[in-house]
C-alpha cells in the first residue's frame, strides 16, 4: 500500500483537540471559516507546519521568518506581531495540555481575510486575516523513517518564479497536488518533481537529497520552497565535515547514487529507496541514519538554548 513521509497512526485523542480560530479555542466539530475566506475561495495566504519538540516549538525564528517574509511579499498584513503569534501558539498548545507530549504537528494558517464577494482583487477584502492554529497528535510511522519511500518523477514541473515564485509557502498547492495525484497513480510514494530546465527540484511536499561518493547533493535552490529542515541538513553536513553541495543535477545523476532521502518539519530525514523503478537501497543507508541522528540533534540543541 503507497504511502507517504506525512502517514500518522490515528490517535483518538486529535477527536477532541481545541483549534484556534482568530484567537478563540474552538472545538475541533465546530471550528469554521466563512465560504467568503480568502483561503477557502481562492488559496490567499500563507502558512507553516510546526513540530513540538521537549515542550518548544523547534527552529521557531525559522518559522516565523518564512512566515513573514511571505506574508510581506504577497502585501498581506497578518495583523499580528510575532510576538503574538508565538503566544497564540503557546496558547493553543496550553489550552490543549499538550505541553509535555512528544508526537504534535501544528499547522498555522494565515489568509487575507473575509471577501465581500468572490473575487480576486484584494481590494474586496472586509476583514483581518484569518488566524487558525490547528495542534494534533501526530508522529512520523517508525516504519517510514526506517524503510522509507518510494518516488516517481512527474511530468508537473516546478514553476518559473515569474508565474508562481516556489519560495512563496502558499495555501495555493495544485501544483504540489497534480504532481502528488500522478506519484500515486504510478504506484509511487510520492513526486520527484523537476525544474524547467529539467534539472532535479524537489519533491511534491518534501526536498529532495542524493548520495554520491560520501557526498551530499540537493538542488540549487532555484525551484523550490526555502525549506527549514533541508537548511538544517546543510548546517549538520558542514559541521560534520560532510561535503554538501547545492547545484544542478540530473535524473541519471540520482539512478545512481548510493543513497537517497527527502526532509520536512513532520518526519525530518526520510530515506528513499526507490526511484522510478531503480532501486537504491533496502532500507536506510549509513549515510542517511547519521543524518538522521546529527538533525534529531540539531533540534534538540534548538530547544534548550
């Protein structure tokens, strides 16, 4: 059965979290936003996913950064001070006494506000943005972050900067989501995902790292998301004296490697084993359980200083 780096077992606790709507904890049934919100009607905003780690939010500066940068650069005020937000954070985690839990994602939601009518013009925008905090039990599969993925490269490409800028973390995702849809059809895990050129991106909601020759290598950057954990793989490789590279490369570069893996907030390094068919490794290799265990590190220096 295809699965992904995001599979969760179920946890009947998430049936009663409180979600935080535009500072109100809300039960999880009756937490909504109105059919006119800028997100529901056309992926107006931006957003974050945010893990807990020994009772802090790990690599948050990192987080609100993105998370501001990109609300700046689409001319959306968020309407709160990062300060605040970081409260309403602790607040949605304290209100839901998951202060002391291991295993919770959070995932941060801003959009423009309430339209007056559905239309694209921000200028019809008749509120703040929309603040919803949603805090759940959920932690990688073991199995996943030991026996890793599988991917299939789409024919989705990531997109030129001048239609859709990558770097936006934006609720605006089809592109992610066609590429996700194809993967799957194919059998995949999820989507290896190239750049206009043809080069290697990223994948569908992951990036995307090789293995060649005790070296590490992942794309230029160009193409894709500024991701937190992929920036923190680099730190790790270069205070490891692991030669790391950010740079071109090709489909037949990656058929060759030694070994694989992709990153994200929710499950950190993931091996891949598989890509279209050419099969890389078993399981995890030397290199990516090192990585694996120099992040797990990374993060736990993050939230004790």
């Amino acid at each position: 059965m295809a699965k992904g780096t995001h599979d969760f077992a179920p946890d009947p606790r998430n049936d009663s979290i409180l979600i935080n709507v535009n500072g109100t904890l809300v039960p999880r049934a009756q937490a909504t936003v109105s059919v006119f919100d800028s997100g529901f009607m056309l992926g107006d905003g931006v957003w974050e996913g945010l893990r807990l780690h020994k009772g802090r939010i790990a690599f948050l500066d990192a987080h609100m950064d993105r998370l501001y940068e990109g609300s700046k650069a689409i001319a959306m005020d968020v309407g709160l001070s990062r300060e605040d937000m970081s409260r309403r954070i602790d607040e949605t985690i304290d209100g839901n006494k998951m202060r002391d839990a291991e295993g919770v994602h959070i995932r941060l939601m801003v959009t423009r506000g309430i339209r007056s009518t559905p239309y694209q013009d921000p200028r019809v925008v008749i509120s703040p943005a929309t603040v919803v905090i949603i805090p759940e039990y959920k932690a990688p599969l073991p199995s996943t972050v030991e026996t890793g993925i599988r991917l299939f490269t789409v024919h989705v490409r990531r997109g030129d900067p001048a239609v859709q800028d990558q770097k936006l973390n934006s609720h605006s995702k089809l592109n992610c989501i066609t590429a996700c849809i194809q993967a799957a059809q194919a059998g995949a895990d999820e989507a290896l995902m190239l750049d206009p050129h043809g080069f290697v991106a990223t994948c569908n909601s992951t990036h995307f790292f090789i293995v060649r020759k005790g070296e590490v290598w992942t794309s230029s950057g160009d193409y894709c998301l500024g991701g937190i954990t992929r920036s923190n793989v680099i730190e790790v490789c270069r205070e490891a004296g692991i030669p790391v590279f950010e740079k071109n490369f090709s489909l037949t570069d990656v058929y060759g490697a030694e070994e694989a893996f992709v990153t994200g907030t929710f499950a950190g390094v993931v091996p891949v084993t598989e890509v279209d068919g050419r099969k890389l490794t078993d399981a995890r290799g030397p290199m990516v359980e090192r990585l694996q265990g120099l992040y797990k590190e990374l993060m736990n220096r993050d939230v004790t200083t």
